[in-house]
C-alpha cells in the first residue's frame, strides 16, 4: 500500500478531475463500470507488489497512469480502437491540465520579466515528475530541457507508451488559452525517442 501512501493533495485533485471526466465521457452507468474494472485490477497489482519504483513522485505516476491504462483496457474491449483512443483523450484531458495548473501559477502573475526569467525555474521546484533544466533567456523566448520525465518512464513500463503523447499534449491545450501574450511549442519529446523535451514559451506583446 506504499503506493497509494505516496500521493499528495494536488495528486487526488488530478484524479477526482479524471473521475469526473470518465462519468462525463462515458455516462454515469458505464463510466462507473469502467472504474470498477480499473479499479479491481489496480489493486490486485497494487497487491503484488507493481509500482513501487524507489522514487515517490514515480509511484505517484505509476498509480495515476495504471488506471488510465486499465481505463483503456475497458474501452479497448467494448470499442473499436479508433474509438478507444479517442476517448481515451478526452478522458486524459481533465487530470492532465489539473497537473500543469498545479505547479504554473495564476495567469495573472505571468508577466513578460517573469516568463523570461522565472517561470521554468519555479516550475521545476515544484514539479517531481520530470529531471531538467531551465535555460538563458533568448530574446523573447525561455526554455526548459527535460532529461528525465517519470510519464514517459511509466508509459514504457505498462505499455501506454503508444497514447503518451496525448498527456504530453495537453501542454498545448493549457498555454493557448492560459494567457494571450504567450504561444507555447517543442520539437523534441522523450515519449518520441528523443534525447530530451524542450518546452518552450515565447512572450509575444
């Protein structure tokens, strides 16, 4: 049960929002039977000991990225696979813009000194999941690298690696329509086999 010792407030925010997007993506009837059969099965892995990894904030994934595997199973098993994987993206849309909401602050903090200068930095403070660096300001630009990110590492493991990248873009559904002066972009992404992530902001007047 370490794993479920593991989480934190901000982690049962994500997965209460999750919740909430099963029962609205699926329906009451259905989205709690899908829970049920995702729930079962989690704790029987949970049970045998699955995901206890030595860092906390990765178990912390593990136990929310399992479930939506699990979620995915279901659906994988009433739907066809096209169908599936879509609403396995509206139903990954709410937890995920929860997560990058609990660690950038309000919009109205966001000024241009502070995205160019701060905003990466106080992010990585806060965010236990990724290994990275924010980098120099360049014009209007700032830039973090991920080397390490525990979504991407899970993913491989339970073999969500090929719908990662619908949780790595919910980074673009949260900038477009966070604050109007900003775009967001990356060319690189772990989930992809590339050597690192480089999110991006730029401050546009």
């Amino acid at each position: 049960m370490k794993v479920m010792l593991s989480l934190r407030y901000g982690d049962f925010k994500e997965i209460m929002a999750g919740v909430v997007a099963i029962t609205r993506t699926l329906g009451w009837v259905e989205g709690t039977r899908a829970m049920a059969f995702a729930a079962r099965r989690q704790l029987a892995a949970i049970w045998s000991g699955e995901g206890l990894y030595p860092e906390k904030g990765k178990q912390c994934v593990w136990f929310k990225l399992y479930f939506l595997k699990l979620i995915y199973d279901y659906l994988e098993k009433t739907r066809s696979e096209e169908q599936a994987r879509a609403l396995f993206e509206a139903i990954a849309k709410a937890p995920t813009l929860k997560f990058i909401g609990n660690v950038i602050p309000p919009s109205n903090r966001l000024t241009k000194e502070y995205i160019l200068r701060h905003l990466w930095a106080e992010m990585i403070s806060k965010d236990t999941n990724i290994v990275s660096e924010a980098c120099p300001p360049k014009g209007n630009s700032a830039s973090m690298q991920v080397t390490r990110c525990f979504i991407n590492e899970v993913s491989r493991d339970i073999g969500l690696l090929p719908l990662a990248d619908r949780l790595c873009y919910g980074d673009y559904l949260f900038w477009e329509s966070y604050h109007p002066n900003i775009t967001f972009s990356r060319t690189q992404t772990l989930v992809d086999g590339d050597p690192i992530c480089n999110h991006t902001v730029t401050w546009t007047d």
